[in-house]
C-alpha cells in the first residue's frame, strides 16, 4: 500500500495533480501495486470522476456543517468521492482532541482514517484512537531524501510495536524520505503495511518512472 | 453585487451546491443582477465548469507551493476557475500581514479581491491594503436575521467614508444579517456597491423565491 | 490532591490571585489537604515568593530559548518558581505532538505534569505520555455547576481503567462541575487521586468557605 | 526612545531578564536616554518591583476575563505593573480584528501601545487603529545584525510618511537588526521616534557596552 500526497505542489495542482493521479492509476494496475492518491481538496472531485483508484483528502477539520467560513467540512469531502483522509499530517497537526475526534467523523462518514504521528510515543497514543492507519513520519526527515526505515529504523519498529500494544487493529505506515524500492523493501521488512510518501514522486522529473523504480522492490 | 456564501452549509455542499450555484446563474440572468457564489474549495471546479456566473473562493491560505499538506494554495483557486475570493471573513480571520499579503497575491494571480471586515476601524485598515472591495460584516449580526443596514446603518456609512477617504478606488459591500429586498435597498442607500449574504438565501426555504425577493427592491 | 485552576478570572489575578493563594494555604495546612494553585503566569513569582504551597503554571508553549516574543518559555515558568504545570487544558488545547513535548520537557525542567483530556480515548492517548497525571473533564460541564462525578461518572471511571492499561504510573485527576464536599468524595470513590477545579472556588462569594464545604468530606 | 524587546532568550529570562533590566535603568539614567523594557510576563512584577524605568509587556490576548486557562489577561499585564505593551510583534501576528481590539483595550487601561508591523501598506493599515506607536520591522533583518535603516531605508520612510497621512498623531519606531550607534543615527535621520530592538543587546557578550554604544550617537 503506496500513499502518495500531493501536498501544494504545483507539480500537483489543478490539470497537473489529474495527469499525475492517472500516471498512479496506469501503474498501480499495470503492477498490481495498491496506490492511493491524496490531492489538494479543490482538485477531489476532477480526480476522483477520472481515475479509478482510491482518492483521500490530506485533511478535514473538525466541524459541523454551518458558519466556518472557508475551512474543509468532512461532508464536503465525502461528497467530492474521498474514500479516506489523511488527520493531523506533521504540516497541519491537530489537537489530541481533533484528532479523536476526526477518527470518529471518519468512521461515521466511512472514511479510511490515516492519523500521522512524529514519533513512538505519539504513534502509541494516536492508535488509543483507533484509527485505520497510524503513518509515523519524523518531521525533520520529511522531503530530505534520506529515507525513515534507513536513518530511524528504530522509530519505524517502535511504532509497530507500540501501536500493535494498544490496539492490534490498528495498521501502521511509515514515511519521510522514502523514494527508491530499496527504501520500500526496507519499510516493509520493518513490519509497516504500506508506505506515504510525496516529492520523491512528485517532484521527480519522470513521476511514472520513479513509481516504477520504487515498486520494483516488491514484485 | 450580490455575493452569496455558501460557508459550509450541508445545504450548500456537493451536489446542493451545484443546485443552488444553478438557481442564482438563473436569477442573475432573468433578472439582470450580478449574483457572485462562493462555495467551499472542494465544490469549487465543478460549479465552475456547470455555471455561467462568477464563482469566488471562500478563503486561501498565505503559502507558496510546497509542503503545506491539508492548506489551501492560491494557485489550486486559480487553477480550479475562481475568479476572486473573500479574505479574512470573520469566521476565518487572518493576521493583518496575512491579509496585505492575500490581496497582494490575488492582484497577481487576477482574483478579484473582498478583504472582510468587522467594524469601520478594521474598514479603514483594511482599505490600506488597496483590495477591490472591503466587506464590512459586524460579527454579532451573522446569521441573526437582523440586517446591518437596518441594526447599524452607522458602521456602513462609517466604513463607505473610512475606506474612501484612505483610497477611493475600493469598493464597499456590507453584509451581516441581509437576507430582504427591503435590507439591500437600504444597504445601497447607505453608499455601498453590494451586499455579501449567506443564511437568509442559502438555509431558506425555497433559496429562488428568497432570491428574487432580495433582488425584487432594485428592479 | 486538590488543584485551584485560577484561569483568568478577575477575582484571580494580580493582589487578588495572592489573596486566594493565601486562603488556599491557610485551608491546606488547617485541614492537612494537598492543595496545588494554577495563577496566571505574571502571577507566579510573586505567590511562589509569598505562599508554601506548590504553585503550577496553566501552560507554558513548546518552545525553545530565543525569538518567541509574546510566548510562554518553559524556563521562565520554572525560573517563576513553579514546580508543575497543566497541559493541553480544554481551554488552551496543543498538537498531539506539543503534548508529547511538553512533558518531556517538564520531566527536564522538575515540573510536575499534568495533561487535560476530555474524554475517555483521549485520557488513553495522554498516558502514553507517560505525565505524572491525567485530568479528564468533559469540557461541556466544565463551569457548569453540575459535577462530572455526578454527570459522567463513565468517563471517569473508564478514563481511570484507559490511563492504568496504558501505564499505571500515571495518576488520574477528574475536573469540571466539582465544587461541593459531595463531589469531591464520589470522585475519589470514582478512583481519581484527586480533582481540578476552577470556579466552583474561585467565583464563590466566600473562597475559603467553598474550600471547606470541599474539603469536608474527606477529613 | 529605546525599546528593548527581551523575546524569550535564556539571558533575558528570570534572574537574568532583572540583570538586564537594571542594566538598561544604569544607562538610561547616566545618559538621560528613554529605554523602555519588555520582559516576559512571568518576570513583569519583579522587574516593575526593582527598576525604575518603563517596562511594557510582549503581548496579550485580546480576552475578557474568564475562562481562558494558560492565555495572557490584559488586566494580569496591568496588576504586575506594566506601562504598556507590544502588539502583533512578528513572532506572535494577531488577526486585525484583534489588532484593533488591544488598541481599544489598552487605551481604556492606560497603557501605552506599539503595534508591530512588517512592511509600509501594514503599517499603514495599523495606523487606522490609532496606537501610540507603530514599529515597522522587516521580518527577514529580525536577528539578521544587518539594520532595517541600512538595508531597507525606504522602508522606513515609506511607514513614517504612510502611518503620518492616516494619523500624524501615532509614531513610528523602526526595527530588526538595529544594534549600533550608527544604526540608530541613520533611524531617526528617517524619521522615526525611536527603535525596537533585541538580539544586538540582549545576546551581546557585554549588553551594558552594547546599549552604550547605541546610545553614543546621539548623547
């Protein structure tokens, strides 16, 4: 399972997050690889009628429908076609109460809820939550190249083990820096279900190219 | 100038939105009156491709493209059809740096600009940033269904004097509370260009009839 | 273990936030009751300086030393004289992350920590940060005069089970509504080593009174 | 008119912010130089109890007192002693409406008021509010050692000419990377009524020589 977020990109906003969603869509069913694309909201409802595989949002906030001007109604996002949603990503954290709180709407609405953490002890709490996903990234590692399973195998394995202590429902990603099959492979052996990763992709010059070389790994 | 806010109504969210974005292109052209809706960023590229009149953003956040996961990018707007937005609406109010540097980014990207406002000192300052209208809103009267024009008809002609007198090219809109024929005639006795409303229109019971009801004083 | 959550009420700032203080000592060492008060941060020096009781901040912000004008450092709070402090109170909620960072920081610094949560899964996240305590109030009785021993005596008997599955260590506290001898007894019946409380205190005509009729049942 | 902002350095925290202070009152009396203080709000009360010069607060919340754990009661600023205060400094923005509302706050408090601004049209919109005194400082030369006065003269001209043609009543201070004699010569040859500064004394080796030479260049 290979999440890709788009974050504001402008190599992934408007007519370019769609060619970039297809080019996931082309390899994810020529590989048989599980690819999920996380676009900008403005850019859901275009992708999700286009491409057939799943489209997440990369956040909603914590709001009944009504006056909140401007913000992202989690109604909104189900209607667009979202299928799940990033909460609390290391660039729009929430609060411990947002957070649980996001996991229920998510539930409610049926979307898959992945939750980002920092580190282990964040990991352990965000899986009190049960979410469907826990996705630890450590910030600083975040769009450095340098992949999480090299540099921190021990918080990749340290969140395995305490989000599988709370809740053994809950699965676990990993992220921040993961760009080749090697980093994948690596990721994988270290007992997460899937990858989130985002400019080792998006911002690389042949996008399809660098989703080739890094489902290579696990053919 | 009616502006229409859809905020994030469950009324006025998917394909509700589309529905009532299609009623005020109805409107506008039978009746001959310039109705601008702003619906929320993920409704935002659909209604622009189904309709034929304005469509503004609610709100975008200050970034560059980047890393800024789950925030909205001017450049996503864009790219999606809006041709303005609203900045700092009450409900979504932004530092003063942040504002000066929304209008700025908005004259670059062609957006036509409405800087928000809650009384006729914050008009004035507002006015300074140069956008192409200040919106005066008094906070408590969203959503009361008593109009400004009507509960404070001084902090209207306050800020119509307050933003000329820094620069006489921006426009004023008033809003807060409009929701009659008889409130935007007397709202355009008060000096302004346009009223900016939501719930009187959007949470109606037949939004139509509400709608040419508020148009009906001005034909 | 009784904390005095002074907030920022008028009754509890400047000259008289070290009036209450002194009261609160007076009762504390009269009666032989824990009491802990929480003043607002330019109160802490002076009734660190003039009381004997433990003095906790209400917050101090994730920061480190330098270019944080306006912010709380949490060296300052500690140079203040306090020996603990709350965290992520309802009214002043932080990211997971900050959470997470503020007591370790506390564990550096000697402060005593103590985390709010609102509910039962959030009570369960905290102790996975291993504070010294966790207080739950649900934040709608919070000031509303209805004890959360009597409302919700669920969240805090399972916020007490959640707490001590993840760590034992943790102690628990409940808050929100309690301000008679009554609901001090059922909540340490509950199982809380203690109880947080603001304006069932602070606001009473006669303070040191309300301190009384509290702490009455438990002598 | 010297403002020396202690922002929430080690060297300016606790018992060294009252070193520093006693410092600034040395030398503001041996050289008959205005130099006002802004420590931290845990250090207000003891350094308004041992100095003799004024000492203006970083900030506070634009909040009534009441239930608001952990945030910064303009009242508390008061009680401990402060003559004034900073608003909306660049490490700590406040939307308009906020900005406008501490302005009206601290002129029914009786404190002398400084907002902050980053550029000419922001500082021309403050000036709408009517402080005491806007302080332009450049975000990108805070810190830098290289002076506003220096770097972006215009800047500065721009703020004392735009902040006059709204309210030739309110003053204008200049900041960031002020720290020379030089520095503060070339400031008020533009017209400013004094500068803001923090680093080139707080962190200088000898902060007593660091303020004399400032202030040599006008003595």
């Amino acid at each position: 399972m290979i999440v890709l977020n788009f974050k504001t990109y402008i190599e992934a906003t408007g007519r370019k997050a769609l060619e970039l969603a297809r080019v996931c869509e082309e390899v994810s069913k020529d590989k048989g690889v599980s690819i999920i694309v996380c676009p900008q909201h403005a850019d859901l409802a275009v992708i999700v009628g286009e491409v057939d595989i799943p489209v997440y949002a990369q956040h909603f906030d914590n709001i009944e429908p009504g006056s909140h001007t401007g913000w992202v109604l989690p109604e909104a996002v189900v209607e667009a076609g979202a299928s799940g949603t990033l909460i609390n990503h290391s660039e729009h954290r929430l609060s411990a109460a947002d957070i649980e709180a996001c996991v229920v709407k998510s539930k409610a609405l049926g979307l898959v809820s992945i939750v980002c953490s920092n580190n282990v002890a964040v990991s352990k709490a965000c899986a009190a939550f049960s979410p469907d996903y826990v996705a630890v990234e450590p910030p600083e590692l975040i769009g450095s190249g340098v992949s999480v399973s090299e540099a921190q195998p021990e918080v990749v394995t340290g969140s395995v083990d305490a989000v599988k202590s709370v809740n053994d429902k809950v699965g676990v990603l990993c992220g921040a820096g993961v760009s080749t099959g090697d980093d994948l492979v690596k990721a994988l052996d270290l007992g997460v279900e899937g990858v989130l990763l985002a400019s080792g992709v998006v911002k690389a010059e042949d996008p399809k190219q660098a989703l080739l070389d890094l489902v290579s790994g696990i053919l």
